[in-house]
C-alpha cells in the first residue's frame, strides 16, 4: 500500500501512466475491429454478448500476463536459430497470429467480393458463436503478449500497467457496439477493415522475423485511408440526397 501511495505523489509516475494508458488504447485498435468484424458474422442476438465476452477475454488475459511478468519478460529470448537468426517465443506467437490475421482477412475478403450462393453462409448466420469466441481468444491472447511486453519496457510499476490495461479495455468496451454498428452500416467501410487486418498481420509478421515497424506509420496510414474513405461516404451522401430532391421535384 506505501508503495502504491508513493507512485501516487510521483509525478513521473503519472507521466508514464499516461502514456502507456494511450499506448494500450492504440495498441488495443488493432484487437477491437477484428473482434467488430467477427462479431458483425453473428446473429444479431448473438453479437452484444459476444463483444463483450471477448473484451472480457482480453481484459483476463492480460491481467493474468500481468502476473507473469517475470516469466513473460523471457519470452523475449531466443530459443533457437535459423540461419544465425534467433527466434524467441515472442518471435513465433507474433509469427503465428499474424498469419492467422492474414488468412482471416483474405478469407472474409473472398467470401465479400465472391459469396458462395450455395454456402449456408449466404443465410445470415456465418460463423458459430464458440467458433467466433475461440478466434477472438486467439488474437487476444497475441495482442495481449504484445500489449503486456509494451508495457514492461515502458514502466517497472504492476499497479501502472493494471491501471493502464484496464482503462484501455474500458475504453474499448465503450467503443465496440458503436464501432460494429458503423461497420455493419457501411460495407465499403468493413473492406478497409479488412485491409488493415492484412496490414497489422504483416506488420505482426514482420516484427516476428526481427523487422521493427514503428506503429506511427501503420496509424497514419490507417488513419488516411479512414479520412479518404470519409469523404468517399460524404459525396455518397450528398449524391443521394440530390437524387431525392430530384425525384421530390418530378
């Protein structure tokens, strides 16, 4: 308790909470539109509890890692070589869930542009509530080993990085229906999802192979393809309102 009390009064204390608080929310984006794509594949009655399960999975997981800090710190080791180069088992869960992020997104990507009309798909009812939680579980666990290192090369404070996941997860609760629903209302907006989901799986597979990606890039780039996309929605909606007033006219 004194020492939670004299983090309190430590100004530097603070400073560091704050940033790792927006660096969990940033680094929690990438987790929150997969988990909105997935969900948006259930039945409607299905999706609420399913979101929240799976940011309740999210926010468990990285409690739980927070435990181990000390034993997740050496995930960061090498364990064997390929060529001279060291791989460690940070290395191959990155690796692995990029992968899966890439084969997911080019999968829904398919099934976007191409459905199959006699795939049972085509009904409505697109994925299987256990299935989608397993995938989600997947990639929390990913996203929460590199959220969970993030913050153990940030700060040395536990009380800091609980502080710091749980207003993340928070924030993400809040924002997930919201973001769902501005996803399933706009289809041209969940193809640019799933583009990012390729983008953070290579990014994901990249870092594994060694090859550091500064995150400004990937956002920036995220964020000026949201802002085009914005304006595309934009002169969408002007056009149409001018085609009603048009057929208002006639």
């Amino acid at each position: 308790m004194d020492s939670i009390l004299q983090l309190t009064a430590d100004p530097t204390a603070w400073a560091a909470l704050a940033t790792l608080i927006v660096m969990e929310v940033v680094l929690g984006i990438d987790n929150l539109i997969f988990i909105s794509i997935l969900t948006n594949k259930l039945p409607a009655d299905q999706q609420n509890r399913a979101r929240r399960i799976g940011i309740g999975l999210a926010l468990i997981l990285r409690l739980g890692l927070l435990g181990t800090v000390a034993y997740i710190v050496h995930l960061t080791q090498p364990v064997f070589a390929v060529f001279g180069k060291g791989f460690s088992w940070r290395d191959l869960i990155l690796i692995g869930g990029g992968l899966f992020l890439l084969w997911k997104a080019t999968k829904e990507i398919h099934h976007t542009v191409d459905p199959d009309p006699q795939d049972a798909t085509s009904t409505g009812v697109k994925l299987g509530f256990a299935a989608a939680i397993g995938q989600i579980l997947v990639l929390d666990l990913v996203f929460s080993i590199d959220s969970i290192i993030t913050a153990v090369g940030m700060t040395e404070h536990v009380p800091i990085m609980v502080v710091a996941v749980v207003t993340a997860v928070t924030v993400m609760l809040l924002a997930a229906d919201p973001l769902s629903r501005f996803i399933a209302a706009n289809p041209t907006v969940v193809m640019l999802a799933l583009g990012f989901l390729i983008m953070i799986g290579m990014t994901l597979i990249a870092e594994g192979f060694g090859a550091h990606v500064s995150k400004g890039y990937i956002y920036t780039a995220m964020a000026f393809s949201a802002g085009v996309e914005g304006l595309n929605m934009l002169a969408r909606r002007r056009r149409r309102a001018k085609q009603g007033d048009l057929a208002a006219k006639v």
